[in-house]
C-alpha cells in the first residue's frame, strides 16, 4: 500500500507518543515515501524510546505542549499535514480536573487551528471520538467543541488551509482500556462490569489507520469522516477475556452512556453514506459548496432523517471469538 497524500510531504503529529500517534508514524515509514515526520509532545522519555526503536533518518522530535501556541508555530514551519492526536482522555480524570481538559482538549485544539492556517498547512486532521456525540461527560464535552473549532476554522482559512475530522470508537487494545486492563487479569476470580446491557462501537489501529489514510486523500475541509464498524455487548467482552470471572455488576459511572453514537440524529440529515464510511457535511453555508463536496455527494447517498448510528442498533456485531482473534492479531 502506498500512501499517496503523504509522499515527498512533512507530516507532523501532535501526541505523536502515544497510542494512536506512535502506530500511525509506524504505519507512515512503513507504507509512505513521506519527506519528513515530526513527532510533537510533551513526554521527552518516550521520545527517546521511539527514537531509540525507530531509527529513521526521517523523524524529527519536537519537545511541546499544544497549550503553547509559540512552540506550536515554530514546530508547524514548513509542514504540509498535522494529524492532531494530542488530547487528555481520562474520563474520571477530566471530571476531576475539567479545566485542564479544556486547556489542552479545546485551548489546545485552537492552536493547532491557528498555528496550522497562520503557517499555510496544506491539512489538519483532528483524531475524534464517538463520545463527542451527544456528549455525556466532560471529555466528550471537549472534543465536541474541538470538531466545532476544526470545522468553522474552514470559513478563516481562506481555502488554502483544509481542516476535518475523524470520530470513531473504543480502539482494541490501546492503553488504559478495558480490553488491556482484562488482558492484565486473565487469572481474576472477580471483575467489575457497569451494566450487562451496555454496549460500544469497536475499531482495530489497522481500521483506524485506513481511516485517516481515506479522510486525508478525500477530504475538502469541514468533514467529519465516520468509520462502519462493529458493536459488541460489554458482556461478550467480559466472557470472551475473562470468562471465569465472577461478575459484580457496579452500576454506570458518572459520565458514562448505556450506548454510544458516532452519528446523531441531528447530524443524519447532512451525513453522505459511502460504501465503508459515513461522511458528515457542514451545514455553515459560508463553508458548504456542492462543487467542494462533488467527488463524496456522486459516490455516496444521502440517509433518512431518522437515521442515527447507535452501538446497540449498530448492524455489525462482534462475536467474543472475533474479538479474541483481532486482539491476538494487535498483539503480533
């Protein structure tokens, strides 16, 4: 796979330590004849260790904070792309400390926005969340002004700054999720589960990757692009890790959905639906142009206006052995 957008290009990816970061500049090395990669953030130890790992003559580490737009300007001189990953998403940790969420989650995000059209970045892509649908806590509160910020930065950047957006769901396996903390304890004889009825959307770090790669080749600005994936049944999850583990059911914490939703109602009524993704559309008319938006409007459909993409009315399903095959996969 060649990743054309990315070729003889600068790429720079805020919170290029972690999770998501760390796999998409692999994957960018790897899959891409991209010029020069730049891995911003705050964390000088993992720097060192991707450095350390990596040794590609490619990659440039920048020591920063997107809470500091200064740094910001001088790290996106000459850039062609930012993929902004850096976020804080901790959900009791955020509720705990709301404005420090909103320092870097929302501050953050408008400096990248400004840094980026200020210095003429070609692309700037946000890495979303489905809890910024319909938000029901402070984090997802965060990134859904974040996505507001990214798509009305369109109407300032006079076209030659394109900014979108990606939202998907809980990744297989990334740090601090509940698949690594049951994978931690196979051997439990006890686990706490919020609700047997819960539900969450489920997406691999090679679907992720195939999403960005996609929302980077088509995007025009003021998109937000919506992966199809499956849903499974927080239970399924629980007896295909643990599943000798005694279950307390401890109720849902504050903060928390029964379901989530990558595509609300609201939104249904200006989402595109291509074969693999949904695209939602700006509905700002200083932003929307049929002409900007041709190639998604004659490939895709328009939805019904009581669509919404829910986890438990979701379509695609995850079986327990499909999730255990899939994690064993990321494990490789």
């Amino acid at each position: 796979m060649s990743l054309e957008y990315a070729n003889n290009k600068t790429i720079l990816v805020t919170g290029g330590t972690g999770s998501f970061g760390r796999r998409y500049v692999k994957h960018l090395l790897v899959n891409s004849s991209a010029k020069k990669i730049i891995i911003f953030s705050r964390d000088e130890r993992k720097q060192h260790q991707m450095r350390q790992q990596l040794k590609d003559a490619r990659l440039r580490f920048f020591l920063g904070d997107v809470r500091d737009l200064p740094r910001l300007q001088r790290a996106l001189y000459g850039v062609d792309i930012v993929v902004h990953a850096a976020a804080l998403k901790q959900i009791d940790t955020l509720e705990y400390n709301p404005f420090e969420a909103v320092k870097t989650n929302i501050i953050g995000s408008q400096n990248v926005i400004d840094a980026g059209i200020d210095l003429n970045v070609e692309k700037v892509l946000l890495i979303s969340t489905d809890k910024a649908a319909q938000p029901a806590n402070l984090y997802g509160s965060t990134k859904l002004c974040a996505e507001k910020l990214f798509i009305n930065g369109n109407s300032y950047s006079r076209g030659k700054t394109s900014l979108s957006c990606v939202r998907y769901g809980n990744v297989i396996g990334s740090r601090g999720s509940i698949v690594e903390t049951l994978l931690n304890n196979r051997e439990a004889k006890k686990v706490s589960i919020t609700d047997e009825r819960m539900t969450r959307f489920w997406i691999t770090y090679d679907q992720a990757m195939d999403l960005v790669d996609f929302a980077l080749t088509a995007m025009a600005g003021g998109e937000i692009f919506i992966p199809k994936i499956p849903s499974m049944k927080l239970v399924d999850l629980f007896e295909a890790l643990v599943p000798d583990a005694e279950r307390e059911v401890v109720g849902i914490r504050p903060g928390e959905k029964l379901h989530e939703l990558l595509v609300t109602n609201e939104e249904a009524r200006h989402t595109i639906e291509l074969e693999d993704y949904y695209v939602i559309l700006p509905e700002d008319p200083s932003i929307f142009d049929e002409k900007r938006y041709k190639d998604i409007l004659d490939d895709g459909k328009e939805l019904h206006t009581d669509f919404s993409y829910a986890s438990h009315t979701n379509s695609i399903w995850l079986t327990p052995e499909a999730l255990v095959e899939l994690i064993m996969k990321q494990l490789q």
